[in-house]
C-alpha cells in the first residue's frame, strides 16, 4: 500500500468502551463523523454526509508513510486512567485494509505525537462540516411537521 492508493481513512477513539469520536473520509468525499474525541464526549450523534472541500486529501498528505510498514496493536503496559483505544485503519483500492491500534490509559503516554498530530488533524479538518450537520440537525426538529400546512 502506497499513501496515494489510500482511499478511505478511519479514524475510531474510545474511552472505556464508548465511541468518543469516529471519522471516515472517502476519496469521493463521503464524510462521517462522530463525536468530538474528548474524554468527556456526549455527542452520540453520527452524521454522515459528503463534503466538496477536500477534506480526505488533506488528511492523507498528513498521513506519514513510514506507519505503512509497521501495522498492529501496540498496548501500553501502564495505564493511568480511563482505557482509550485509538484505531486507524486505512484502504485502498486493492489488498487488505491496514491498520493501527493504540491502547493507553488517558493520564499516561498516549500514542506517538505523529500519530496525536493525525488524530487532532482529523477532527480539525471535520470540525467545521461537522458544526454545520448539527446546525442543520438542530434546524430540522425546529421544523413543522410535514402535515401540518401552516
């Protein structure tokens, strides 16, 4: 797998169990994302949608590729804190999907600071199509009810 045969990138955090943030971007511009990816997240709401910014460009170029030669799981042997597991899995158009998975506990060393930097690119990068879901969303309940004319 190169960095250019990538095609879709997601990117899973979780804190003892429950999904704090979850991001798929697709080279067609298909976007998904849940969550803010703070300890303490208590948006459970999964937007999905497509965006014309190119955001899954953006994020592969951040993409380093010497990760592509050394896929798996690597498990902090202390953890202080709450349990966090990172995933990122990558795919491309042919061969297997691969993968990163990082476990620590949220006061004690976390994942490499590149791949921190990846994580936090992430949700930089969707932050801005993700507020604009919600506000729709929100928009949408303040709507009338489809059978009501007025």
């Amino acid at each position: 797998m190169t960095k250019e045969s990538i095609k879709v990138i997601f990117v899973r955090l979780e804190v003892d169990g429950e999904t704090c943030l979850g991001v798929l971007l697709a080279d067609d511009g298909t976007v998904n994302r849940l969550g803010t990816g703070t300890v303490d997240n208590t948006d459970r709401v999964l937007f999905i949608g497509r965006s014309e910014e190119p955001l899954f460009a953006r994020l592969r170029e951040e993409i380093q590729p010497e990760w592509l030669s050394h896929p798996g799981e690597y498990d902090a042997p202390e953890k202080v804190g709450r349990t966090c597991t990172l995933r990122i899995i990558l795919k491309a158009d042919a061969g297997p999907e691969f993968g990163l998975c990082f476990r620590y506990g949220s006061e004690s060393h976390g994942p490499p600071a590149d791949i921190c930097h990846f994580v936090t690119a992430t949700v930089r990068l969707t932050d801005s199509w993700h507020e604009s879901q919600q506000l729709l969303a929100a928009g949408s309940k303040k709507s009338k009810p489809w059978w009501k004319i007025r």
